[in-house]
C-alpha cells in the first residue's frame, strides 16, 4: 500500500496493433513526497505514472479529482490489483 496524490489522469482503451487484443487503461499521475535520507541525499517530490488495467480488474469505482489523496495496493506481481481514495 502507497499513498499518492493525484495531478492527472488518462484513460485509453483501443485494440492492440502487436496482439490485437483489446486493452483498457486507466492511468493516473502522481506525487510522492520525498524526504532526506539518512545520508541526507533526496529531496523535494517523486512523479510517477499509476498503470491500472480495468480488464483484469475491473472498471475503477471513482475517477480520482487532481488533489484528491489514494492508496494504491499491489499483487504479489508487482501490478496495481486496487486504487482507493484517501478517507480525510
């Protein structure tokens, strides 16, 4: 389980050109905050880009807002398996 805040989304679904399976995405961008280590290298926010496949798991239950704080849990693959909204 990670904690993010959300700074944008995309959705894209379309049939693949290289297996010509159908593919639904939802992707969503995000912030970490990043602190100092103990070698005090590190500093200020992390980006990175949530991949969630709707095909395997299913449609997401809510479209995240920008701001908007989530969890995103993993399975044993290493794949995002659910998002959910940070409770304020």
């Amino acid at each position: 389980m990670s904690n993010y805040k959300v700074i944008g989304y995309e959705h894209k679904e379309g049939i693949s050109k290289k297996t010509n399976k159908p593919y639904c995405l939802d992707i969503i961008h995000c912030i970490i905050e990043q602190r100092l280590d103990e070698s005090g290298n590190g500093f200020g926010n992390r980006v990175e880009s949530i991949v969630y496949n709707a095909l395997i798991n299913g449609p997401l239950e809510a479209v995240p807002a920008i701001g908007d704080y989530i969890d995103v849990y993993y399975s044993r693959g290493g794949y995002v398996s659910d998002i959910f909204p940070v409770k304020s």
